[in-house]
C-alpha cells in the first residue's frame, strides 16, 4: 500500500479552504432522497469512499444517483437485491440502511470490508425489533446483517445507553414505517442531524432535550444542500491551533452543535475561535469558522463533550502533544469500536512519532512538551489516523512516513493535495 512522507514546511500557515460535503449530511440527504418516490436533488455530496459506497448500495435497490439528480421508486417499491449489499467501511451506510430496510418488504444483506465487518451491530438489534423491524446479525453481533421483510411495524419507546447518531437514525427511519408514533431517547452529545431533517419534512417533534418522536409516514422529494464537513475541517482548524499565528478559515461547514466539540476543547486549550452562523439547511446551522493558533495549554476532556468531538479525539492527542502539560481523555470507549481501536491506534501514532501517552479504558493522557519527533506511523486502516498524522507532521522536528496514507479517501480524497496547496 501506498505510503507518504510528510515534513514541516517551516512557515507560518495563513489560509482559506472549502473543505468537502459533510460525510453525515450526504449519507441522510441521500437515504432520505432514496425513500421519497420520485426526483429529488442534492449539491454538495461527500467526494469520499464511504458516501460513494450508500451511492453504490442504493444502485442496487433501484434507486439511480445521476450527478445530483436522485431517481426513487420509493422505499415501498425498492428492487429487491440479488447480491449481498457492500458497505465498503462505512459504518453509516450499514446502520442507516439496515433502520430503513428493516421495516421495509425489501430483504438484504449487508456486508462490509474487515474493519467494517469487525464492528458491533447488536446495537441495532433490540430497538429496531422493539419497533417490529427484522434484523439479524452473525453470532459475535457483528455484520453480516440480514434485514427486512417485516410487514405490519407497530411502533415503539426505547432508550438507548450510547449517544449514538447512527443507532437513533436507524431507529427513527424505521419508524417511518411503522404503524404509530415511536419515541428514541439515549444520552446527549450526538448530531442530531436526522431529527432536524424530520421535523422540517413533518415526520417528527422533540419530546425532550434528548427524547424525539417520529411519525410515520411518506417523505416527499426533495432539495437538499450538503454543507462542509467539520469533521474535515477540524484537520484545518488544527492546523491553524498548533502553530502560535497560525490561521484558517473554513467557510459553510456545518455547526450542528453535536459536531463542535473540538472547537470548544481547542479554545480551552488556548487557540481563537470564530464561528459564524451563515445560513440553515433543513433546520441545522451552517456557517464560517475562523481558527488562529496561540500558546496551547492541556485540557481534560470528558463526558457529553467526548460524544460531540467523536471523531476529532486523534487529533485531540496532536495538539495535546504541542500544547503544555498532561491533556485527559476519559469517558471515550466508544472510541474502541470506531474504523480501527482508536484508542489504540492514537496511542500508537503519538508514540511512533516520539510522544508520550498512556492508555485508559476509556481515554488516554498525553504528555504535552510543544514537541514531537516524526516518524512511521501505521494506520491501522483508519482514515483519521492517517490525517491526524499528517498534521502532526506539519510542525514535527523530522519527517512522518504515513503508511497506508490513501485510506484518508474514506472521508477526503485529495486531502493530501489540499494541504500541500495550503502553502
Ligand atoms: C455518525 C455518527 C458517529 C460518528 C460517525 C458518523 C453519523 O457515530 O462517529 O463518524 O453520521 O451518524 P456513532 O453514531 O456510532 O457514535
């Protein structure tokens, strides 16, 4: 596998970029898309393997992605497949769908590549069947899932124990299949993406800070507009944190507040933080975020934060290492069952590159000196190793080898390209 060499271009940062079309957005926009009978269209799609893989996926039940117009015969008459379903990595594309098929007529299965096929799917198993829904998982509770062919979903309550957007957006797109009103409730901190796309399509209320209501029925076609992806961003934003003077902008990204964890952790921690809420999309804020690096200090980070900086938690660990003192993560064992154990593969990065970090159940403690040697870095086949590596060499002593570097297309084909242009 191809591997890059990455070294600190040695001047300040100052710059401008629109990051790609959010990686959540474009999965919802398109599953949405894909129920409604008829044309729908959406710009600003993800570039990124796992939203080509719902694409592909969709392909296969009749549902046809030409540019941004999306043809539908809607879910009721959805082809049924011939060949198992491939999910590529994305753990997105096989929950969202598997809450979609499994109150549906429509039989699949859905298969994954080996990190994929390795994550837990059991999750999924209690609420969509509390619902009527019909899933099946291998005995480990991993995939392959078989899903579908449940006629006559009544509806249901449930609470979940993780604050999973994926886990609550199966949940409640199977439940626009059911007979009456369901109710989801887990614990705060998750994007909440979907339930602001429900209500503004009538299909839902909030019935508490956390618990929501759907009620089922048809979605119709429609336009939808796929912000920038934070979660990209937040390499940028980065970036501009670890070098004191340092500056990005990065314009419409999305600031749905289950996503902007890392942007508060980076302002604890020292860095300048402007985000400007520019428009709406279905009711979910959009906007201009402007990050300018200053002395970075360590920071703990817990509880409802971690679920809001998910995915940026790699990158926590870059700029602990270039801030002063012990930065903490702890309540993040969700952390364990992402694309690789990415409490593991954190570690194992900031190691390789010279740091120091200890391991928790739950989080680490990385030891902030400002510095970091370089070095080889695995990836463990999980794109935001990969990225997070590649900003840590930007300011690193040496060169950073990354190995595997193309598995950032997961989520940014041409990220490398990007940040090279940046200077
Ligand atoms: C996502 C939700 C999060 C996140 C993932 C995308 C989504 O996962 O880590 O990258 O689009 O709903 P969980 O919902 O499993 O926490």
């Amino acid at each position: 596998m191809a591997e890059r060499i990455i070294t600190n271009p040695g001047t300040r940062l100052r710059a401008s970029v629109q990051v790609p079309g959010d990686k959540s957005l474009s999965h919802r926009a398109l599953l949405f898309a894909a129920i409604a009978e008829g044309d729908s269209y959406i710009s600003g799609l993800g570039p990124g393997d796992d939203v080509h893989s719902t694409i592909e996926a969709l392909d296969q039940f009749g549902v046809i992605v030409d540019g941004e117009k999306i043809r539908s015969p809607g879910i009721a008459h959805w082809r049924v497949p011939t060949e198992p379903i491939d999910c590529g990595n994305s753990a997105t594309a096989m929950r969202l769908l598997a809450g979609v098929l499994s109150t549906s007529p429509v039989k699949a299965t859905l298969v994954g590549d080996s990190s994929l096929s390795a994550r837990p799917m059991h999750r999924l198993v209690e609420p969509l069947t509390e619902l009527g829904g019909n899933i099946d998982t291998s005995p480990e509770g991993t995939p392959p899932l078989k899903v579908g062919g449940a006629t006559g979903a009544q509806g249901n309550s449930v609470t979940i124990d993780v604050a999973s957007a994926q886990v609550r957006s199966a949940f409640e797109l199977a439940a626009l299949n059911a007979s009456g009103p369901s109710m989801i409730d887990s614990p705060p901190g998750f994007r909440d993406h979907t339930e602001r796309w429900l209500i503004a399509a009538g299909r839902g209320e909030w019935a508490s800070a956390t618990a929501f209501t759907v009620l089922p029925g048809k979605i119709v076609p429609a336009r939808y507009e796929v912000p920038g992806d934070p979660s990209s961003a937040a390499y940028l934003w980065a970036l501009a944190a670890i070098q004191p003077g340092g500056e990005v902008l990065t314009p419409t990204v999305s600031l749905n507040a289950g996503r902007l964890g890392f942007l508060q952790i980076l302002e604890e921690m020292g860095a300048e933080v402007e985000a400007l809420v520019t428009g709406e999309v279905g009711g979910d804020p959009v906007g201009d975020v402007k990050v300018t690096g200053r002395t970075l200090s360590a920071v703990d980070v817990a509880g409802d934060l971690v679920a809001s900086a998910l995915d940026e938690i790699p990158l926590v660990a870059v700029v602990g290492a270039y801030a002063q003192g012990i930065t903490r993560v702890s309540d993040a064992a969700e952390l364990r069952v992402k694309e690789s154990d990415r409490i593991a593969s954190t570690a194992a990065m900031i190691r390789a590159l010279g740091g120091g970090i200890d391991l928790r159940r739950d989080g680490f403690e990385v030891v902030g000196t400002g510095f970091l040697e370089g070095g080889v870095v695995e990836t463990a086949h999980d794109h935001r190793i990969a990225m997070s590596a590649a900003i840590a060499a930007m300011r690193a002593d040496g060169p950073v080898t990354i190995r595997d570097a193309e598995i950032a297309s997961v989520s940014w084909p041409g990220f490398y390209e990007t940040l090279e242009a940046m200077w």
